[in-house]
C-alpha cells in the first residue's frame, strides 16, 4: 500500500510540474521575455479581457511580474 501511494504521489507531481511548465499567462498578467543570457527583451500584457499583446523579442523564455488591477464579476 505504502509503495502504491509513493507512485501515485510522484505521477501526481510530474503531473502538476508539467501543467505549470505549459502554463499561459492569465487574464491581466504583464510580464517580460528574457534571452538565453537573462537579459530583457520583449515586455507582454494580456488585458483583463484577455487580448494578448507584446512588444520587442518573443523568447521561450517569460517571466511574469505584474497584474492589472482587473474588475471580477
């Protein structure tokens, strides 16, 4: 029984750790692309309604940091 709940807890977490390795950017994140090097550039911001825009360079490599201040229904 131990075992089993070890192997279920682990294909759990690859599970989650997967799902979060191909998150999308939420409604109202903003955030930046990052080069191989760590350097900015190319900025994004999805709107509250969910327009996707950027500026600059798309990279596989973005980093949220910041939200806007959207109305919840």
């Amino acid at each position: 029984m131990t075992r089993t709940r070890l192997v279920a807890g682990l294909a759990l977490c690859f599970a989650l750790a997967a799902g979060l390795a191909v998150a999308k950017p939420r409604n109202g994140d903003m955030g930046v692309y990052l080069d191989d090097n760590g350097n900015v550039v190319g900025t994004f911001v999805v709107s509250c309604d969910g327009v996707f825009s950027y500026e600059g360079t798309r990279t596989t490599h973005a980093l949220t940091n910041g939200r806007l201040h959207c109305n919840l229904p």
